[in-house]
C-alpha cells in the first residue's frame, strides 16, 4: 500500500512536471518572438523611417504610406463595424426572445467568426470590388474586414451587455422608462468599457489582417498617400508580406523595422483594451 | 373611503410553471395600507407585479380576469403601461440604486417623461427625501452617488424614487427584508404617514410585521386567497383553519 | 412628446433588430457569391480533371488534389502540434499553476493569438525556415513541417483558451469528491476534471484545427508553395501548397470571369464549407453540452 501510494505520488510529480514544460515550451516562443523583433527592428525606427515614403524599390525609405493605410482601413472598418456590431449586440442581449430565429443567428455569428479569412478576401472582390463596383479601394477593404471583424464585436459587447444586472432594467421599467431609455440611460454606460473592449479586439484583428485585404483594396506599392476612399492604399501587413517575399536582397533592418511596427500597433490596441477592462473592472460597483 | 383597485378572477400562469395565481377576487381601498401576506410562492409578488404590468417582462404563459384601477381594467391590451407604471411605483426587496447621483436616481423617471426643468426636478427630489424621511440625512450630499448610502438608507432612496413621480399607489415588495430593525421601523413610519395621500400595497417580511401595518390583510397560500378581512380582527380572530396555522406559527 | 418618443423607440427597435439579424444575412451573402463565382467550374472544367492530381493553371490543369493534399497535410502536422501542447498548456493553466503563473500566462497566450499571421510566416521565413533546414539537412527550409509548427502555434491560443473555460467551469465539487476519495491531484485531472470538460475540451480543439485550416499568409509564406500531391510521410519534409495559399497567390493575377478566377471561387467554396461544417460541429457541442449541463444542476 505504502509503496503505491509512492508510485501515485511520483507519476503525479512527473505529470506535473511535463505540462509544467509544455507550457513552458507554448510561451516561450512568445517571448522570444516579441523580444527579437524588438532588438532586430529597434535599430530601424526613426522618424524618417515612420515619416518617409519608400525609396530604390522599397528597399530603402519608410513606411508612411502603409502606416497610413493601416490606419485608414482601421478606422474604415470601425466605421462599418461599431455600429452594426454594438445594435446587434443589443438586439441579442435585450430584445431577442429565445427561439429558433435567435439560435440561427448565434450559428451564423460562430460561422461568420470561423470563415477563413481569404475567404472574406474572395466575398469581398465578387460583392464590393466587382458586383457594386467600389473597385480595389479602402472603401471595399474596410466593409470587407468590417464583416469579418463583425462576430468579435457582437459577441464580446453582447457578453459585457448580460454583465449588467437585471435588476436595474426592472427598476428602470417600473419607473415608466420604456426598454430603449432603459437600454441608452442605464445598460450602455454601464456596459460600454466591455463593449470597448471588444470593438478593440476585433479592430485589433482587422488591422492585422492581409488576407482579406489581398484583392479588395491592397497596393502594392503607392508613391502617395490615398487622398479618397475609392483609393487603393497600402498596408502594414500586406507590406510586410511584400517585403519578405516579392522583393529581392531586401535589407533585413526594414524588414524587422516594419515588422515591429505592425506588432506595436496591433499589441498597441491590445494593451489599451486590457488597460481599459481592468480599469472598468476596479471601478464598477455591481 | 373608496376602492381604488378591483382585482376580479384574475388568473395567473408562468412559462416554466412556478408561482403562479388561482381565481384571485380582491378590492384595495385608497388611503390604507393593504398588506398580502403568507409563504414564500403564494403569489404575492406575482400579484404586485400585476398591478403594474411589471409582469409584461416575465415569460407569462396566461393572464386572464380583470384589474380595475379607478374603473379601468389594466390588463386590457390598449393600456398605456408607461402611464400605468408612474401611476403606480415600485419598491423591490432588494434595494436597488441605480448607477448615478442620489440626485439623479431621484429625477430618473421625470427625466424619462420628458421633464428638463431643473426647478420642477429640484422640487421633486426635496418632497420625495421628505416623504421618505431621508432629507436630513443626505441633503448635503445629493450628487454623491447613491451607491454610497448604507443598505437603510438606500431603501428608503428608493422608496423616495417611486414618491418622486406623485403615484397614486405604491408597491411593496417585502421592502425591509435586508434591513436591521431601526431602519425597519423608519420605512414602517413613513408607510403610516404616507397612506394619508396614497394607496398602499405591501407585501411583509414577516407576519409581525403584516399585523403591525396592516389596515386589510390578505392571506395567500399557493396561489389561492385564502381570507381577506381588516387587519384588526384577521390577525387575532382569523376565520380560516390555515390562516390561524400560519398566523400562529404552526407553518411557514 | 410622448407620441414622437415613441416613434423614436419604433425607429430604433426596429434599426436594433435588423442588425440583429445582420449575421444571417452576411453568411447567406458570403454563400451566395461563392457559389455564383465558382459554380461555373462545374461546367467548364470536366470532374475527372478537377479531382485530378495536377495544379498548373496556365496550362489549364485545374486538379486540386494537390491543394486538398497540402492543407490536410499542414492541418494534420498543425494539431498534432497543437492539440499536445495547447491542452498541456490550458490543464497547467487551469488545474496546475500558481495564481502569479496564471496571471503571466494567459495573457501571453492571448498575445500569441493577437500576433499577425503575416508576423509569423516573417519570422518563419527568416528564423525557423533555415534552422529546420540545417538541422534536418534539407534542400529548403520551406516545407509542410515549417508550415505545421507556425500553424500549431497559431491554433494554440484558441485551443488553449477555450479547453481552459471548460476546465474552470467543472464544479469544485466533483473535484473534491476525488480527492476525498483518496485520488491524487494528476489521477483527479484525468479521470475526473477532463472527462467532465471533454465537449467544451473538443470544442477548443474543433475550433483550432478550423482556424488552421483557414489560415493564409503564414502558410503561403513558410511552405515553399509547390502544388504536388502528398503521398506519404514524407511529404512534410518538402514544400507544399494549401488551398488558401493558392487563392491569396493567384487570385491577383487572373482575369475576372476566366475558368482559373472560377475555379479559384470554387476552391473557396470548399474551404467555406469545410470551416461551416467545423463550426457547426462544435457549436452543437456547446449547446448539448450546456443542455445537459442545465439538467444535471438545476
């Protein structure tokens, strides 16, 4: 008996031992990752580097036109996405009853979230580009990563939405608010570092996202900046991909510069929303 | 004195089966505190929630029978329920304050209706803090939030918050059950100044407290209203087997 | 006042509702377009040759088991990567670690998630590509097992996180019937804790694999893009090419309407089914599982 408990014992330190490694194992790439790209690409930031446009076939210059361009199509797509995302939130947090019509759009909302993103890339060419003609633009871009970023919106903010207690919607009814005042007085405010969070989230994947953007409204390179939505723009990731595939003897100091950008901008938006959701987090009084 | 409220066969079913209410006949007379008493699930709050169609929001499965408030049947589909629900205020057993101002929980359901003028809403908060006998304590702190407020006090905010609207009658759903005694007998206080100027509905923590406010009882026991009779005599010489049960202790 | 309040309040519900039920829309759209784009391929390129075993577009082969062959190769190398260490990874987190390790590793974790995949096929073109090549004496760096470690990577985090809700959410209690009688600590996970999160532990899994599947840029960048067909294990070690690489590498330069840009539409169909059937799967695992869950406790 003695000497089987010694066996459990043992097998249970081992056990441990091994997922201890094989977290270890998981998250040390991580940090790798982001601490190389840091000491290779620091060395390439510098105001001309963010300021510049590129020179000599890339392989010279700055990033401007694709930092401009990220940042066009981010704030596109938050402009198609927020509202369209928040409402539907609110529809299934407040108003949806619970009934097969409800089940069909949660299924279509975890299908929107799994569809592969250059298949977003193929819907967006045959809709935007092609069917209503928008061209390669910000324009068809953005509405085609708004979609995709769709399902992270609805379901963080609908989430931060039930967070919010029952009962102040009762005693808000039972003081004669109708269901609207009640939502735009009381639930809204109460739920919306949540539903900030979660539009940062999904932003935070769109302005990651080169797939979709491939065909809809990506540049390979563009001696300017776009100066309308009908505009075809450059991109942080696509120039990336650009730059460590289609050009030749490419400097690996703007390769790493460009690639440390992108991950700032886009670990950036994360920091600001764990920022933002801890705060709420000390803050709320429910 | 008047009936305010004629409550005939109303008949009342959940979705998911629970509490629910059997054929219920009763009539509320103005200017009284009107107590619904017994256990847990004898549908008391079923029936407060009629009263303002809070019940609107509850999977109900079926409604049928009459309410008449001053004559007009509640229940009827056309009823301005918004009206209805100022006509008819609220307090729940929980106090629950909203996320803002003491100020601004106070002013929530005029700011709703439409009123902006700071002068009516500055009247309102004043009279309702009077009324509910919370002025003194927080006149001096009325943009602090409400939140801050002890458990008593936030009670009686609440209460407050239904005044503010100048309903004709109020609700009470077992609105001490969270409070220590003191605070009991403050809120106990107030009912019995304000029944002077409005209908009171109540449903008690406890039988004490039922024989101490009560003007008319009713008794409830699984949906059915077992009697209903002044408070004076239905307490010490109840006609019913089971109400003398649960009024002396036997049950419940 | 009150009859333009209300008119406002019509206005809005209805706004809220329609996009409420926007997301059925937009997959009904995303659907229809496939089709109406791909469909084509049925009549202009005979079956025989579709299912063929040749990818070489200019000169009209439009087999696409090749393609077919290269994501099932990567998507099998990507969860056997993943499954081992993102489920290793969510047990430590959930049952194992100390509170200060949780803290540092989820949002670790997340991070890996958050990272772009375009970072990821960067860092594996300049960093793991020529080391794998050197340390298995390689032609190229550039292969199905290149592509296998960045896609596990990438299916980790989802893997991770959602096996880790499922194990949080086992009750304490059955836990402590375990270890009341007489289990240790490792005998509770296996027996115990894991079989009782296993639908919520499949789902995670069902969902990374699904993200692997549909994964672009990382493996364009890292498999070395050779159209052949996988015929053993050894194909892991020389380059191949996935379904979603060939469209985002060929959809740019075909002529709109032409039976490559149809055929590319129709691959794309595919993947939209295969992810469609993945998701369903598992979101009618959550559901049953919840259903079941809701019965046990109430």
């Amino acid at each position: 008996m003695n000497k089987l408990l010694l066996n459990r014992n043992q097998t249970q330190r081992l056990g441990f031992a091994l997922l201890t490694v094989m977290a270890a194992i998981t998250v040390l790439p991580i940090i790798l990752v982001v601490f190389y790209v840091i000491s290779q690409g620091g060395a390439a930031i510098s105001w001309e580097f963010l300021s510049g446009f590129p020179r000599d076939g890339m392989r010279q210059g700055g990033i401007l036109p694709a930092l401009v361009g990220t940042l066009a199509l981010t704030v596109g797509t938050a402009i198609f996405s927020v509202p369209l995302g928040v409402a539907a939130a609110v529809y299934l947090a407040e108003y949806a009853p619970e009934n097969g019509l409800t089940r069909l759009i949660r299924i279509a909302i975890i299908n929107l979230a799994g569809i592969p993103s250059v298949v977003y890339g193929l819907f967006g060419l045959g809709l935007f580009v092609l069917f209503l003609k928008f061209g390669t633009s910000i324009l068809s871009a953005s509405l085609t990563l708004s979609i995709m970023t769709l399902p992270v919106i609805i379901s963080t903010a609908e989430e931060a939405l039930r967070a919010v207690p029952q009962a102040f919607r009762t005693v808000s009814i039972s003081l004669g608010a109708t269901r609207w005042q009640t939502i735009r007085r009381i639930v809204l405010p109460e739920a919306l570092p949540g539903i900030l969070t979660g539009i940062i989230l999904g932003l935070e994947r769109a302005a990651g996202e080169t797939a979709p953007i491939l065909f809809t409204g990506a540049a390979f390179f563009l001696p300017r900046l776009p100066n309308s939505p009908f505009d075809a723009t450059m991109a942080l990731p696509y120039h990336l991909f650009v730059i460590s595939t289609q050009v030749p003897e490419m400097p690996f100091q703007i390769q790493y510069g460009t690639a440390l950008v992108l991950i700032v901008f886009v670990l950036g938006m994360n920091l600001i929303a764990t920022i933002i959701r801890s705060q709420a987090r000390a803050r709320r009084q429910w | 004195m008047t009936e305010k409220i004629q409550i005939e066969h109303l008949t009342l079913q959940y979705a998911d089966g629970a509490e629910s209410l059997r054929d219920i006949s009763l009539n509320v007379r103005e200017n009284a505190i009107t107590v619904l008493f017994g256990p847990a699930g004898g549908g008391k709050s079923s029936l407060l929630r009629c009263l303002n169609r809070l019940n609107d929001l509850a999977d109900v499965k079926t409604v049928s029978g009459k309410i008449l408030l001053d004559g007009e049947n509640i229940l009827d589909p056309q009823t301005d329920v918004i009206a209805l629900r100022r006509k008819v205020g609220m307090v729940f057993a929980r106090p629950v304050v909203l996320p803002f101002s003491i100020y601004g929980n106070l002013t929530y359901g005029l700011e709703v209706m439409g009123e902006k003028r700071k002068l009516r809403l500055d009247e309102a908060v004043e009279r309702s803090l009077r009324q509910a006998a919370l002025w003194d304590e927080v006149k001096e702190r009325l943009d602090d939030p409400a939140i801050a407020l002890s458990g008593g006090q936030q009670q009686r905010l609440c209460l407050a918050r239904a005044l503010a609207l100048e309903p004709e009658v109020i609700l009470l759903d077992e609105p001490t059950s969270g409070l220590d005694p003191i605070s009991t007998g403050k809120v106990e206080a107030s009912l019995q100044e304000l029944k002077k100027n409005y209908t009171i509905l109540l449903a008690p923590h406890s039988v004490q407290q039922a024989a101490r406010v009560a003007d008319y009882a009713a008794f409830f026991l699984q949906g059915e209203l077992v009697e209903f009779g002044e408070g004076k005599t239905l307490f010490t010489t109840p006609r019913q087997k089971r109400t003398e049960d649960y009024v002396t202790g036997r049950f419940g | 006042m009150q009859s333009k309040l209300s008119w406002q309040e019509f206005i809005i519900t209805r706004a809220i509702k329609a996009s409420g039920y926007s997301a059925i829309v937009f997959v009904a759209l995303i659907f229809y377009f496939l089709l109406r784009e791909g469909l084509p391929t049925l009549g202009e390129v005979p079956l025989g040759d579709l299912f063929a075993a040749r990818w070489y577009p200019i000169e009209s082969y439009f087999g696409i088991l090749p393609l077919l062959s290269g994501s099932l190769l990567v998507t099998v190398g990507a969860t056997l990567v993943a499954v081992p260490f993102g489920l290793g990874t969510a047990i430590f987190i959930a049952e194992i670690a100390p509170r200060w390790a949780r803290e540092i590793l989820k949002p670790l974790v997340e991070l890996l998630g958050g990272l772009p995949s375009v970072v990821l096929g960067f860092l594996g073109i300049l960093a793991l590509a020529p080391n794998l090549r050197v340390f298995l004496n390689l032609p190229t760096g550039l292969t199905a097992l290149t592509g296998s470690l960045l896609l596990g990577g990438i299916a980790v985090p989802t893997v991770v996180s959602v096996a880790e809700d499922a194990l949080d959410s086992v009750p304490r209690a059955y836990r402590e019937g375990a270890w009341a009688l007489g289990a240790t600590r490792w005998q509770t996970i296996w027996r115990v804790t894991l079989p009782a999160a296993r639908s919520g532990v499949l789902t995670g899994i069902m969902l990374g694999v699904g993200r692997a599947i549909g994964e672009t840029m990382t493996v364009m960048m890292v498999t070395g893009n050779a159209p052949v067909l996988a015929t053993g294990l050894g194909a892991f070690f020389s380059p191949v090419r996935t379904m979603t690489a060939t469209i985002a590498a060929e959809m740019g330069e075909v002529a709109n309407g032409s039976v490559h840009y149809h055929t590319l539409f129709f691959i794309g169909m595919v993947l939209f089914l295969i992810s469609l059937a993945v998701n369903v799967t598992a979101s009618a695992m959550v559901f049953r599982s919840q259903k079941r869950a809701e019965r046990v406790l109430s």
